[in-house]
C-alpha cells in the first residue's frame, strides 16, 4: 500500500508534515480495512475501502465532528476523508484502549444522555449515512413514528423484498407498519442526538478510564433507539443503564419499543448476511404486533 495520497491529506488537514514510518493493520472490522500509521511523534488511525464508497467514510466524518461538538462525550478526533485512485480513506486520532470497569460504566450512562440532551427541531440529518455498509436514510420528518416507519423500518422490508425476502415477511411488515401509531400512544420523543449504531463493539474506554464511542450512523431521533441497541448484543453493564436512567428516566413503553427499534438492526442483518435472521425477524414482529392486537 502507498501511503503518500492519505500523508499529504493528513499534513493539509494538520498542517504538520507527516511521513508514514511504519503501517499495522488492525483487526475488528467486518466492513472496512483497518491500519494505524506511525509516523515520527503521531499515529494515526485509518480505514480502507473502494474507491466508490467515499462518501460512507464523509458521512461518518461529519457524524464524529456532530458527536465531537457536543463536548458530551469523547470521540475519536476526525482529521480528513477522501479518495485515491484504488481507495477510499477515513483518518481519524489514533486512541489506546483500556480496560473498562464500573466507574467508566456509570460514566459512559452520564455522557449519554446529556448527548441526548442535544436537540434539533426535526427528526432525521442533513445527509444520508450508512448502517453496517447499507445505505441509511435520513430524511427530515416532523413526526416520529412517520420517520421510523418509512426511513427505517419500511426502507428495510424494500430491501428485504429486493433481496428475496417477500411473501410472509411482507405481510407482517406492512401489518406493522399500519399500526405503528398504536406503540407511541401517550408518547411523543424529541428528536435528540443518536450515535446510531451503539453496540458493544462500537465503545471502549481510553487509558484515562474515559468512555469513547466510534464508528456513528448519527442521526436526530428517539434516544430509546441508542438504549435499545445496547441491549440487543449484550455487552454493556448495569452500572451503565443505572446511570443513564438516574441521570434522565426512560418511559414505561419503553419495554415494547426497544424490540421496535431492534428490529431495525435485525432486518438489517438479514439484508447484510442472509436468511438466518429471518426467524428472528418474524418472532420480533410477532411481539410487536401481540402488543398492538
């Protein structure tokens, strides 16, 4: 791999010059290449993909510099984004991984809600970004249940349908879809800030013991759909929602709608990686629509 494009792109987006000493690739990612570049006194962190897919790395580029914004929470800084003529590239600051524990827990549950403090009058982003490599979109609606049905959930099932997936799934798709409103009954969530994609894998903790999160598909939505992520692969602790739920209560249907906004991340699984989460899919929908009647 020639490194000279991304090393200029660094000392323009720096101003320092940077010359690549020495290149690790690191593991992790399904999606992407990943390396950590040295250079003389810095490191930094970058990852690979085709050349068509440069605008997934601007999306997550502007994703960080929303998060970073927000002074709520720590992110990895986004240096610069860009192309060459066999990829496209994605530099970000280079961060060394510690070892979480209950107090990193308990701040990271903080942290979180006050980026959900973060408000915008509309639900939605000023761009599409991308879920895992499927495109994500992120239409501005003033309603939410308009918003999760026909940016998430329904653009989901057209994919599924596209994907061979049709004849029992779409039933029960468009039946839930129908009576979506019935989940939001005496609710009304503000858009807030989402990091979008909140799993396990998508947080870690610095050296300092300081909560970071990575890799966003940041939008303005219901902050039960971070929460609700959390819980969907496990791997977050109880000091965590403790301290989530001390520092700002979540609403009683919100049993009912984590398995609504999960059921985002399950179809989309079943577009990425095929039909065995198609059993998982339809029992979901089956519980959501037990609830509704």
């Amino acid at each position: 791999m020639n490194w000279q494009t991304i090393s200029e792109h660094i000392e323009a987006a720096t101003g320092q010059p940077f010359t690549v000493l020495s290149s690790q690739a690191v593991g992790g990612g399904d999606i992407n290449s990943t390396f950590r570049l040295q250079g003389r006194d810095r490191s930094y962190f970058v990852k690979l993909n085709r050349a068509g897919l440069a605008a997934m790395f601007e999306a997550e580029f502007e994703g960080l510099k929303e998060l970073a914004s927000t002074q709520a929470l720590r992110v990895p800084a986004a240096i610069t984004a860009g192309s060459t003529t066999d990829h496209a590239f994605l530099v970000l600051e280079n961060i060394e991984f510690g070892s979480s524990n209950r107090a990193s827990e308990r701040l990271l549950g903080q942290q979180l809600a006050r980026l959900h403090a973060v408000k915008q009058p509309y639900f939605g982003w000023h761009r599409d970004n991308t879920i895992g490599s499927t495109r994500q979109p992120n239409g501005q609606y003033p309603d939410w249940p308009g918003f999760w049905r026909e940016q998430r959930l329904g653009f989901q099932l057209q994919l599924a349908a596209a994907n061979g997936h049709g004849g029992r799934l779409q039933a029960s798709g468009e039946r839930l879809l129908g009576d979506l409103d019935a989940l939001f009954d005496g609710y009304a969530p503000e858009p807030a800030l989402l990091h979008g994609d909140l799993w396990a894998g998508n947080a870690a903790v610095d050296k300092q013991g300081l909560p970071v999160i990575f890799d966003p598909a940041c939008y303005y939505g219901d902050r039960e759909a971070d929460l609700a992520m959390t819980e969907l692969f496990g791997g977050f602790g109880r000091d965590f929602y403790a301290a989530y739920r001390d520092a700002w209560p979540l609403d009683d249907g919100y049993r009912v709608r984590k398995t609504l906004y999960n059921l985002y991340h399950i179809l989309n699984h079943l577009n990425l990686f095929g039909g065995g989460y198609l059993r998982q899919t339809e029992s979901m929908m089956a519980q959501l629509q037990a609830e509704v009647g």
